[in-house]
C-alpha cells in the first residue's frame, strides 16, 4: 500500500463510504515497507498507553502523545487511525488540530491551571534544591507559555 490512491480502492469499492472515512482515507498513506508500518504501530500504540497514564498523572500530558500517535497511526494503518480519530475523548482534539491547527479554548485553560498546580506543588513540596526549584519554574512558565500561545478557534470573545 506504498501508492495513496490504492489506500482508497478497498473503502470506495464497499459502497458504504462516510464522510469522515473519505477523510480519514485521504489522511492515511501508508508506508511502503511492512517493517516501517509496524515499528509505527508499536511507537503509536506506545504514545496511547503513555497519553492514557497522562490522564491520571498531571506532569504527563494526554494531548500531545495523542497527537503523536495519530500521525504514526497515519503512516502505518488506516484501522489504527480510524479508531483513534473516532474515540469519544480522544478523537475530537486530535481531529481539531490536524484540521485547524489548534486546541479548544477550554483544554488550553485546564492544561495550564493543572500545569500550574502540579509544578507549583512540586516546586514547594517536593523538590528541595533551590537551583531544581529555579529549573522547574523555568520550565513550568515555558511549557504554560507554549500552551497557551497555541490557536485556539473557540475562545470567548474572539
């Protein structure tokens, strides 16, 4: 399935296409060698139980192991993709940003409140070291800045 075009045939030929299917098929190619495909399954599949963790550990984020998992999903497996992309929780922000190149307006502001908290417990309950301290509210403020400057189509007032 190295040719785009033939990632298609399989699906048109059913009858039953949706939209979305259409869409999911012109997002998907395949690559060409079956050992590329499957090291992209493995890594996909790997950045899905590491955005699962993330829904229960706040340091580690959900959306951007989401985000990766889809993109090897759509280099490996229409199948893989397909479901990702059509999960209740997890579909809906990854179909926004690879349609619009951007996050909802309200997981932005929840990133950045829980990326606060977590980094702010962190920084005054656990780590010691002032210089650690310093580190982490660097990183902190940088990871919270990023966020936050990424589009957002849906925020009040715009």
């Amino acid at each position: 399935m190295g040719d785009p075009g033939q990632g298609m045939e399989p699906l048109a030929a059913e009858g039953a296409v949706t939209p979305a299917e259409l869409q999911a098929a012109a997002e998907v190619v395949e690559h060409a060698s079956p050992l590329v495909r499957g090291l992209l399954i493995a890594a996909g599949s790997l950045c899905v139980v590491l955005g699962v963790v993330g829904l229960f550990l706040p340091l580690l984020p959900t959306t951007p192991f989401m985000l990766l998992a889809a993109a090897c999903y759509a280099r490996a497996s229409l199948r893989f993709y397909r479901w990702l992309t059509g999960h209740r929780l997890f579909g809906p922000p990854i179909l926004e940003w690879r349609r619009h190149r951007a996050i909802p307006y309200r997981a932005k502001r929840a990133g950045v409140l829980l990326m606060a908290l977590t980094f702010s417990t962190s920084i005054l309950l656990v780590v010691k070291n002032p210089w650690a301290q310093a580190g982490l509210a660097a990183f902190g403020l940088f990871m919270c800045l990023w966020l936050w400057r990424l589009p957002s189509r849906d925020r009040p007032g715009a």
